[in-house]
C-alpha cells in the first residue's frame, strides 16, 4: 500500500480529512514508546489538539537529535516503525536538517499505512 503524497503535509491534511489524525497520532506515540524513545507525545491526551504543523515539528526534531546524538536509538525506532531499507537509499543527504525532514515523512507514511490497514481489517 503506498501512499501518494508529496509531504508530511498533505500527509497529516488526509489523515484529518478522514478521521484518522487521532489514531495516527496513537500510532506514532505506540512505536516511540516501544522503541523507549521518550516524546512530547507521551504526554498528548487529546491527539486532536495537538495541530499538525506542532507534530511535524516535534517529530522533525525529535529525529535529528536522534541522528546527532543517539544514532542507535534512531535505528531501533526505524525498525519498530518498519520504514523499508529501499526508501532510505532515495533520500539525497544534504544536511541534516533536510534529512530529518525526510526521515519524519518516511515515518509518517509507514505510520499512515499502519492505521489505514487497521481499518481496512478490523
């Protein structure tokens, strides 16, 4: 199942446009916390308040002081979070910044694809 869209934005637009954002939300505080990754989100009890350029942000941030100063805790979160090896070999590395930017929209797709099958299948 792949997804279409360009950006984190258009990303999180669809998943408010479907009634989704909560759970994408859940989904994303799940995997952080299974990978003992600590986050803002540990402490969001209402996802729908938190507004979609806010978790953008947290999550892009989040990402780079992984990639800066916890690399092994980066790679436990991508293999709880399931991001395909593949996807990673298209991203052009930059700086950082940009790649976190890039990383936090990898994730969010394969978080997306996870509440989508949800739904699908229960």
């Amino acid at each position: 199942m792949e997804t279409g869209y360009r950006n984190s934005t258009e990303l999180l637009s669809a998943s408010i446009s479907e009634g989704l954002y909560r759970e994408l939300v859940w989904q994303l505080r799940k995997d952080f916390e299974l990978a003992n990754i600590s986050t803002s989100l540990s402490n969001v009890e209402y996802p729908e308040k938190l507004k979609p350029a806010a978790l953008i942000s947290l999550l892009q941030e989040k990402i780079y002081v992984l990639l800066m100063e916890r690399f092994s805790d980066y790679l436990n979160l991508l293999y709880v979070v399931d991001v395909p090896e593949r996807n990673f070999k298209d991203i052009p590395i930059t700086d950082a910044v940009e790649l976190s930017r890039e990383i936090a929209f990898l994730i969010l797709k394969r978080e997306w694809q996870k509440v989508l099958l949800k739904r699908k299948y229960s």
